[in-house]
C-alpha cells in the first residue's frame, strides 16, 4: 500500500488558531553540527530517521565514497571484488573500501551517491562529501566530478583526506607533493565548473617544531582550499576490527589525547596555517569522536561532552564547526551501534541522549528572524539556499494549555521541514498531514501562544533551473494555500 495515498478528511482543519503569520528566517549557528552518515565501518542511515532521533537536522552530513576508475576491478566495492585477498584495514585493498563514486565521467545519476545526497537535502541539511581520487584522473574526470555537484547547492568537498598520512591509498600511491598538487588541480577546476562548492583540504597538525606536518608539500593546497581540516579523535582503536583494545595496547592498538590536547592542537594549527598562508580561513574537525572500544560505551560520554563544553565556553573564533563520526557504527564510533544480525537495525547508545542535548544548545543551533507579515489567505514564496540560510513562514499560534491533538495539513506535492516546540518534523511530497504532538512528549507548551515554523527544502534534493539567475543557489517553491492545522485541548473522549 502507498500510504502517500491515503486521503485524511480535512473538514477538521483552519486556521482559527493562527494569530499572525509572517516571514522568517533561517540564520547561521555559532558552531555547526554536522553528522557523519556511513562508511567503511557502517552503512547509511536515512535522513528521516536521524531527524526523528536528534530531534532537527545537522547542519551538514557527511558522506563518504571513492573514485578510482582505472583498477580492472571498477566500480565493485573493494572487499567484494577482491573478497579473498587477506588485509588488516579497507586501505590495504587496491583502492579504498568506500562505496565507489559512481558519477563522474559517464557516470549514473541514479547512483548511490547521488541517492543520499538528494535524501540529504529534502530533510533541510547541507552535504559533505568526502571523495578518495585516484590522482592519475584526467582533468574531464574532475571536471565531470565537479558538474555532478552543481544541483546539489553549497556542498562541501574533502579530497584525499587525512592525506599527511601514509594509510589511505592515495599515500601509498603518490607523493605528498603529488598529492598537494592534485588537490590544487582539483580545486581550481572546481571553482570554474561549480563555484558554490567549498572545497575542504584535510592535512595534518601542528608538531614539536611548531609546523603544520607536510606544511611545505601542501602550502599550495592550504592556501586554495577554502575550509581547513583536521581529523583527530579523542581516542580511536586504529586496529579495529582486526584486534582488541586492552590496556597493554596503547601506543600499539590504539591512541588516547586528553580534551584540552585536542583542544590546542586544533588552535595551534589554524594559528600556524594563518601565518605561512597569509589568510584568515576556519577550520572544522571533520571526524570527532572518542572510541567506545576504547573508553566503553558509558565511557565515551564525558570526554566528547567535556570538548564540547570547552568549545561553548571558549567560543574560538577559528573554529567552524565539527562533524560527529558518525550516527551509526559496527564499532565504537557512532552514537547507535548497527546490529550484527540486520544492519538496518542500529542500537541507541548514551551518547547519543547527551550530544541531542547538546543539539538543542543557542551555541549551536541556527536561529530564527522573524520579518514582514505574510497573507493567511494568500500565496507564499518559500526559499532555500541551505541549512542556515533559508527563508520560510512563520504562525504565531494560540494556545489554551498543552495540546492533545495538533497536526498540519499542507498541500500535498510541498517538500517541508516544519519547527514546533523546538522539535523539527518532515513532510514530503505526496504526504498531506502531519502529526506535530511529538513536539510535546518530551517538553510542555509553556507559553498561551506558541511558534510553528515551514521552510521548504527542494523537494527532490536537486536545484533546478527556474529561469533565476542565481537558481544553483536558491531553490524556490511556491505554495497557492497555506498550511492548516487541527488543534484541541481535550481528548475526543475519556475511557474510564
């Protein structure tokens, strides 16, 4: 059955309750959140579940694929076209055991990659990408790379990442200085093809001497990248899945930093990047995380609760955001653990209660602006430029206590995410009604009017050109009657 289909008599719904609507607008956090979403370790969980467990979307999730065309074994997954080959980490595989790239030069739109990142932009959050590149890919390899990205808006692109290192493929591969020079080829051809994509570098960190590590093979590469990175986990049992973590181990199995450590490193390095590139750029921790392997499953808490308080207290200028790797894990870096028997199955870990409270902190949360009046009886133009910028409608709602009954209906082929009571839902194309009394099990109306908020995503992820100029930016809907709601404060009846 097409639930999609099911007709919801609508005699009951008006909009009586609604005291004014307005514009509003969707506006920057102090510090992003973002989610990391599938990987070698796990698989990608849908939007619409995550939304419902963190309570409002991250700011960006993350992805991550690969993209080495000349291996004879492409486009299989690595650990499926070579199953028998003996290795103690997805980087010993002749390319990295990511799911492959499977867009680019004659590439299929209706790959994976491009599945989840129109997933990902219909619930209201903007893209990372993360991409591993063979660097021997001709310029019309990146240039097709890079127009894939065009309709999917203010993406963030990390090539070749934690690339100081000597594990993934690509250092294995190539030289540092042929990797930092592929980075800047990369670079420059995007920014001709999809001006609104930021390209993220991911190097290393500062060192004993005071250095970025690799900073003279990369300078180059620092300095066009328009977002710096840095991956550093509070703690990570590198050896996983192939050994244990016991306390005999560290230094051999696995690595531990205390918070503040961490802390420094990442200020120390933007301080030494600003200073040999001349620029004033930000930098984001693109994979954080303590490694419950490590610190256990109650264990994991505190520390990743701890960094995020200092970030909240110290309010670091530099800083731009951190991507949590990731929301589901088969190890212990996730805030659910998938389930051996059925991966599509994930099992809710302490951290994830502490990090939805920290995603309900002003420090890091978008805010809103409320602005014009808008016509309850008339036409409304919603527009979408990205997760923080974004222009919607606003009720002001009357309210007669806590409800028991309260739901919105919208017109049907509207793609929304609708805010009440602090609580973000979804609405997609082809669903009329939406039940918003999840907003009050957790937190009472306290307040005789309250707040419901509708911005309007593109409803099938992509931009698409509507004759504006700037429509790679913007994506506008527009929206002939305005929502309706059913509203009550008493039950139907009482069973006794």
């Amino acid at each position: 059955m097409d639930l999609k289909k099911l007709k919801t008599d609508l005699s009951a719904f008006d909009r009586r309750s609604v005291i004014k609507a307005s514009r509003v607008k969707l506006i920057k956090a102090p510090c992003g959140l973002d989610m990391g979403d599938g990987s070698e370790r796990a698989e990608y969980v849908c939007q619409d579940y995550i939304l419902d467990k963190m309570g409002r979307m991250p700011r960006r999730v993350s992805i991550m694929f690969t993209y080495y065309p000349f291996d004879p074994a492409w486009p299989a997954r690595s650990s499926e076209a070579y199953p028998d080959k003996e290795v103690k980490g997805q980087w010993e595989y002749p390319y990295d055991d990511y799911y492959p790239y499977r867009g680019g030069l004659n590439g299929d739109k209706d790959a994976e990659v491009f599945k989840q990142m129109r997933d990902i932009r219909r619930h209201g959050s903007d893209v990372n990408l993360t991409i591993t590149v063979d660097t021997k890919v001709t310029d019309e390899h990146i240039r097709a790379i890079a127009r894939d990205l065009i309709p999917f808006g203010r993406v963030r692109l990390r090539i070749n990442h934690e690339c100081y290192g000597e594990w993934f493929k690509h250092n294995q591969l190539y030289s540092y200085e042929e990797i930092g020079a592929f980075y800047e080829r990369f670079d420059k051809i995007l920014k001709e093809e999809a001006p609104l994509v930021e390209s993220v570098f991911c190097g290393g960190c500062i060192d004993k001497e005071g250095k970025v590590d690799k900073e003279e093979a990369f300078l180059g590469s620092y300095r066009t990248a328009d977002v710096w990175s840095h991956d550093n986990y509070l703690c990570l049992h590198y050896d996983w899945p192939f050994g244990t973590a016991e306390e005999d181990g560290r230094d051999k199995t696995f690595s531990v930093y205390k918070v503040e450590e961490v802390y420094e490193k990442y200020e120390k390095t933007v301080k030494r990047l600003r200073e040999i590139t001349g620029q004033e750029k930000k930098i984001t921790m693109s994979e954080i995380n303590a490694d419950a392997d490590v610190t256990g499953f109650v264990g994991q808490v505190d520390p990743m609760i701890k960094l995020l308080d200092m970030i909240e207290e110290k309010k670091p200028e530099w800083f731009d955001g951190l991507s949590f790797y990731q929301f589901r894990d088969r190890g212990g870096l996730g805030l659910e653990l998938e389930d051996p028997n059925d991966m599509s199955v994930g099992h809710e870990l302490p951290l994830l209660k502490a990090v939805k409270e920290v995603f309900k902190k002003e420090y890091f949360s978008p805010s809103m602006q409320t602005g014009d009046d808008a016509d309850i009886d008339g036409a409304f133009e919603f527009v979408w430029s990205g997760s923080e910028d974004a222009e919607g409608l606003e009720y002001t709602v009357k309210l007669e206590g806590t409800p028991v009954f309260f739901e919105a209906a919208c017109e049907t082929d509207a793609n929304l995410i609708i805010e009440v009571n602090g609580k973000w839902f979804y609405k997609s194309a082809g669903v009329e009604v939406v039940n918003l009394m999840p907003a009050f099990f957790e937190k009472d109306a306290d307040e005789s009017e309250i707040k419901v908020r509708f911005f309007a995503p593109p409803a099938d992820g992509e931009n698409k050109d509507d004759g504006h100029a700037d429509w790679m930016e913007r994506y506008r809907y527009s929206m002939k009657e305005l929502p309706m709601l059913r509203l009550r404060f008493k039950p139907a009846a009482v069973v006794l």
